[in-house]
C-alpha cells in the first residue's frame, strides 16, 4: 500500500513547483465547444465529466490509434485481449470481459463504430471527447462506463494538405490528408491515407525467427460535403475502410514472458472493415433536424491456439435528432435510434474429435430519447432526460458433430429499458460551475457470439448501472489554470461475467458491484511556453452480491478485472528559448502510473503497479515542417497486457517495450 501511494506522489512532485510559480501573461483562450450531449456546448458548461485533446494536441502527443487514447486521457485504460480486434476498455472501473458487447462506445463522426473496430487509426482528427460515467440516455446500450466521440476535421475547413512519415523501432509509416473545394460554395471533398507497420518484438529462435508478432495496417477515409451558401441544408457522405494484417495475438508462459521468445505456431490474423455514412441537416433556425444514417460490415480470419475463426458481421444505423434553442434559454434535444446488425462466426473443426460449427446472432435495437435542459433563478440550471429502449437478439446455431459434440438450437430473448437523466448546474462566476447528477447506463443482454457449449443456448440479463456524481469545473487567471473534478457512485447489477472452464465459457449474470472514486484533471500555464498537465483517478471497484450460480463461486469484494484503483498522467510541454535552429523548439515529457490491477474475476491474475516514461524534442519550422524525435516507454518496463490459466500453466499477453523514432510532416 505505501508503494502504491508513494508512486503516486512522486508524480504529483512533478508539477507541485509550478503551484508557487508566478503568473505570467495567460492569454484568454476562447471556450472550447464539444458535441457530448449530442448538442454544441462550452465544455465548461457541460453537467457531467468531460475531457477533451484537440488533434494537434493528439498529434504533438504522438497519439496515431485509439488504443493510445490513454496517454491522453486520465483514467482510460485500453487493453489487448488477445489482439487488438478483442479489448478491454476501462472508464472510472467499469470494464467488460465480453468484447462482443464492451461497456465503452465509440463514435466517429455521430455513427457507432462496430465493436470489434475499437481499436482504430486516428487521422484527421478535429478532436476526440471523452465521456465518463454511463451515457445510457443519449448514446444507449454499451455507453454503460462511458462514451468515447470522435470528431474529424471537415472538407469545408479547407483547402488543407499533410503529409506525414514515421520511423521507429517498433512502429514505420506515411499518412497524406488533404481538402480542397470542388464546387466553389457549394461541394467540398477530403481523402485520409494512412500505412502502418510495426515490425513486432518477439522473436522465435527455434525457428531462427525475429520479431514474428508484426503487423500491417491500411486505411482510407473519404468525405463529400454538400453545403450551399446561404442555404438551411447540408449533407455529408463519408466511407472509410481499414485492412489490418497481424501477427501479434501471441500467448506466453513465465519464461517466454520474461525473454520476450516464443516457439508456438505463429498466428494470424485479418480485419476488414468498410464503414459508410450520410448525415443531413435542416436549420429551421432555432432548430436542427438531424439524420445519421450508417452501414458498416467487417470480415475477420483468426488463426491461433484456440482453432481457426471466421466472422463476417454488419450493422445498420439510424439516428433522427431534433435539437432546439428557445429564446427564454431552454434548450431541448429529441430523437430516435434503429439499429439491426448480424453477426455470423464460424469455428473450424479438429479432424477426428469434433467438427465445424457456425452460429448467426441478430439484433434490433429500438429506442426514443429526449433531454430538456431548463435554466432558472439566473446561475442555476436543471437537466432532465430519459431513454426508452426495446432490444431484441435471436441466435441460431447450427450445432457440432465429434467427441464435444453440441445440438443445434436457436432461441431468442428481448428487454425493455429506460435510462434516465437529471443534473443540476450551478454557474457560481463565469469560469466556475458546479454539478449534480444522475445518470444510468445499460449492457443489453442475450447470447454468446462464440458457442462453446450447450449452456450458450440460455440468454444472460441485461447489466445496468446508476450513477451519482458531483463535479467541479472551474479557471483562473485568463484560463492559465483550469481544474475539472469529480466525486462518483456508481451501483451495477446483474454483473456480466464468463463462468465455467477456459475453452468451455459462458455468460451469466452474478449480482451486484460498485465502482467509487474521485477523477482530476487539471492544466497550469505559469508562464508564456510552458504548460503542465496533471490528472487522473483513485477509486475502488469491487463485487459486494456476486455469485456463479452454476459453479458456486462466490465473488463478495472481489476486485472488478481491468480496474486499477489508482491511475495518475502528468506532463509538461516547454518552448526552449533557442535562436541556434531555424524555428520554435519544443520539450514534452510525460509519466503514467497504473496501481495493481487483476485480469479475473477471483483475483487470482495480476499485474503489479507499474509507472511508463514518455518524452519528445519537436522543431516547428516555417511552411508548417515539423520534425520530432521521441521516446515512448523510455523505462522499457514490461508488463502484461491480459492473462489467463490453461490447466498449470498462465499465459500473457506482453506489452510494447521501448520504442525511439522520429517523426517528420508538413502541413500547407
């Protein structure tokens, strides 16, 4: 325990100085507006926890991939696993151990990605939100721990050009982006390219084999924005498709662990993920009727340990949205969502003891939402809202033949939810507010998308959650010091865990766990180039009511998996007085703590704290060159990703150890 809180003071020592420093010129910054509640806002006047990186900051922080979002964001913890297609997401302790339904959302541009598309290329980026606590009235199931928005640039910013490049030990690539008007106040047009590979750094001297977990990534991202001057109506068509090639889902025991070699067979896998969209929006003035439409589809190949997989899904999206400012200041938000996706997994057979066999899950998802946010007694505001929701899934499996052998079924299950809000705001002066809130998130229940055995015929519940938060944002001094806080209860029920055998598992509900805690984020400017950064949260998430009914096991105080009680970012960005080269010169550096955390439910795997050291030297030029040489995992801690027990044995996934590069672009 003095461990743990000993490395988290070290990390607050790294910016306690500047508290006595002298304030010196801070310029007033215009309030930032973000889209969270799916209305435009100052986020300073958002009731509820919200952090925001604009994508300059993402890219000075050398942030290319959602799963690095964590460097970011105090509190996130983004884990492999197995690869990169299956992760676990962490807001304020809230996790999922099943992929297929995780408890974090992410949007892109106001359309829900696929699930196992989380962990994507960020290019283009306007800016990413982070939205903490669950989200259930707005954004619906699977915004249970919180909301991930992000938002790219538009065509109409343009005419733009960058072009980028990348060499590391661990990661090499090229991006081009750019923006140009086809129809002079009518049309605009912009295309993303990005290549990515990471060579990997686990060898296989059996084999006489390096660095056999590599990679390769492609993507591209197209946008048409029809948007005529003067004119109340603007659509946007967008596509997007993404080629992942990998070879990183490698499992290994203590000793490859520890020399970073393995000598299995070397798996694959394959993801292709083609995402489309066409949003439209009338202005009536003091309304905006919006419509998203998406429709995405992905196919993956999975070749390792556990057999050979094969999964083609794809999902249709419908939002129409009607948000509303009245003149007396009331501001309202009024919607309906559609959703209907398929889901088809195919697991090969061992010859000789049990055959193929293949499964189709389908779900409808039907909801109607509102919000009213009404203003009264001049610094005092209240927020109602609520979220009714119908969700329907229905599986039918064709069953397996051999010693294991399964009967086919098919069955189907269906709730109701209602997930409401109410916050009140209190704009104490105009850089201070407070807040009060409660909130409930939701995952929808119904059927394993792996059938494992006869058990996967029985539907698990739906999982909820109630949040109580009370939050604090605040500035000083023209905005050189700003503060966000928040204190927060959350109570789950009908928890969603695996039960039963590796190999053999299945969902059930178990009872009831909370999460509690308090979040900080806070940014100092003591003076003109310099800038320190310091966040993070301590909490404790647990099981209180949580047994496995099937096999007995009681989970009372159990840690909740992927939850460290204590996670902790602190930065600093200095502009280094220097006439010696030909532009600004610029010094970042950074440290990120994680406290124990444990990867199942009994508590029995675990990875001990660990603290990881990241640091950059950029040279800002005319014509908008930059040239940047960084370091990431300066300490090359190693620590594992995931675990999990096969008979005597634990196998790991390991994380990136350390990685040095440089990065050169050019921005018109």
């Amino acid at each position: 325990m003095r461990k743990k809180y000993a490395r988290a003071s070290v990390l607050c020592c790294l910016i306690s100085p500047v508290v006595w420093a002298e304030h010196s010129s801070g310029a007033t910054e215009d309030a930032l507006i973000v889209t969270a509640n799916k209305r435009e806002e100052a986020l300073n006047k958002v009731d509820g926890s919200v952090l925001v990186k604009t994508g300059e900051e993402l890219v000075q922080a050398g942030i290319t991939q959602v799963q690095d979002l964590e460097r970011a964001f105090p509190g996130l913890q983004i884990r492999s696993r197995g690869n990169r297609t299956y992760s676990a997401t962490t807001i304020r302790g809230i996790s999922s151990p099943d992929f297929y339904s995780p408890s974090v959302r992410i949007y892109v541009d106001g359309v829900p990605q696929d699930h196992q598309f989380l962990t994507q290329e960020l290019i283009n980026v306007e800016r990413v939100e982070l939205l903490r606590g669950p989200q259930g009235t707005l954004y619906g199931g699977n915004a249970q721990a919180g909301v991930i928005n992000i938002v790219t640039r538009s065509p109409q910013e343009g005419p733009w050009l960058n072009l980028s490049g990348n060499y590391s030990k661990l990661k090499q690539g090229g991006s081009f982006s750019g923006s140009i008007p086809l129809i002079e106040d009518l049309l605009y047009g912009s295309t993303s390219l990005r290549w990515v590979k990471e060579p990997g750094q686990i060898d296989a001297p059996n084999r006489g084999d390096k660095n056999i977990d590599s990679s390769k990534t492609w993507l591209g991202r197209g946008q048409l924005t029809f948007a005529p001057e003067d004119s109340s109506f603007s659509a946007e068509l967008s596509f997007a498709h993404e080629d992942l090639d990998s070879h990183e889902e490698l499992y290994l025991n203590d000793e490859q662990f520890r020399r970073k070699e393995y000598d299995g067979p070397i798996p694959d896998l394959t993801r292709r993920v083609n995402s489309y969209a066409f949003k439209a929006e009338y202005d009536f003035g003091d309304s905006v009727l919006t419509s998203v439409t998406s429709y995405q589809d992905r196919d993956i190949y999975r070749d390792f340990i556990g057999g050979k997989w094969k999964e083609k899904h794809h999902a249709t999206t419908q939002e129409l949205r009607l948000n509303s400012n009245f003149s007396n200041g009331i501001t309202t938000v009024l919607g309906g969502w559609f959703s209907d996706e398929k889901n088809k997994h195919h697991t090969s057979g061992y010859p000789g003891y049990y055959g193929d066999a293949a499964n189709t899950i389908k779900g409808k998802s039907l909801a109607l939402f509102g919000e009213v946010k009404l203003p009264f007694a001049s610094q005092w505001d209240l927020t109602l809202g609520g979220r009714l929701s119908h969700e329907k899934s229905q599986i039918d499996y064709a069953g397996r033949s051999g010693m294991a052998a399964i009967e086919a079924f098919d069955n189907q299950v269906s709730s109701k939810e209602f997930t409401p809000k109410t916050a009140l705001g209190w704009q104490l002066t105009p850089d201070t507010r407070f807040y009060l809130s409660a909130t409930k998130g939701y995952k929808p229940g119904g059927f394993n998308n792996i059938v494992s055995s006869a058990n996967d015929s029985k539907p698990y519940n739906t999982e909820t959650s109630d949040n109580y938060e009370l939050g604090w944002h605040t500035s000083f001094f023209d905005n050189a010091v700003t503060l966000d806080s928040a204190v927060y209860y959350i109570r789950s029920k009908d928890k969603q865990i695996y039960v039963g055998p590796i190999g053999a598992q299945f969902i059930r509900n178990v009872g009831k766990a909370e999460s509690k805690g308090i979040e900080l984020s806070s940014q100092i400017k003591p003076m003109k180039g310099l800038k320190f950064s310091l966040g993070g949260s301590v909490g404790k998430s647990n099981f209180t009511d949580a047994t496995d009914a099937e096999n007995g096991i009681n989970y009372d105080n159990k840690r909740l998996p992927y939850a460290p009680d204590v996670m902790l970012n602190a930065s600093f960005d200095y502009l280094i007085d220097q006439t010696l080269l030909p532009g600004n010169l610029y010094l970042n550096a950074g440290a990120r703590y994680y406290s124990k955390s444990y990867f199942n439910e009994a508590n029995t795997l675990e990875q001990g704290g660990y603290t990881l050291y990241d640091a950059s030297l950029s040279l800002e030029m005319a014509h908008g060159v930059n040239v940047k040489l960084y370091g990431e995992n300066l300490g090359d801690k190693k620590y594992r990703v995931s675990s999990f027990t096969v008979g005597p044995n634990t196998l790991s996934m390991i994380n990136k150890g350390l990685n040095v590069g440089l990065d050169v672009s050019i921005s018109l």
